[in-house]
C-alpha cells in the first residue's frame, strides 16, 4: 500500500511545529531562569552601580575598676581594634 503524501506533508509539518514550540519553551525559560538568577544576585549583593561609601569602625573603650584595688584601672588595649575599611567599585 502507498501512503497519501499530504497526510506524511501534514505530519511532518506537525512534527516541525512541535520543535519549534519545544525550543522556544526552552529558550523563554532559559531567560527567565537567568534574569531571575541576575537579578538575585544583585538583590544579594546590593550592587546597583553606585559607589560605596567610606566605613569607619568605632569602639569604645571600656574602664572597669576592681572593688578590691581602686586606684588601679584595666583599660582595653588598642591591638583588638580593627583599622578604617574603604570599599569601593571601579
């Protein structure tokens, strides 16, 4: 028996138009996949361009007296201070 050419011309013209909607699913997800995964990233860091201000680190020193000496004082020693940090975006 001998198939009719337009019903093969039909399906194969089907088959064709399922691959293309198959691939353009994709491509729409991959897209949507990497902007949601950009803009993540962005929320994540805060990186939206702007330059980065100047951080100081402060701490306060502390003074204890011991009830048991009173004219001696403990005072924090500077060596656990942390110096300035400048971040920044070139």
């Amino acid at each position: 028996m001998h198939s009719d050419p337009a019903a093969a011309g039909r399906r194969a013209l089907a088959d064709r138009a399922q691959r293309i909607s198959r691939i353009r699913r994709r491509i729409a997800a991959a897209a949507v996949s990497a902007f949601a995964l950009v803009w993540g990233l962005i929320a994540a860091t805060g990186s939206m361009g702007s330059q980065a201000t100047a951080t100081t680190v402060s701490t306060t020193q502390a003074t204890t007296t011991t009830s048991s000496q009173p004219s001696e004082s403990s005072q924090s020693s500077d060596s656990g201070l942390l110096p300035s940090v400048t971040t920044g975006q070139s």
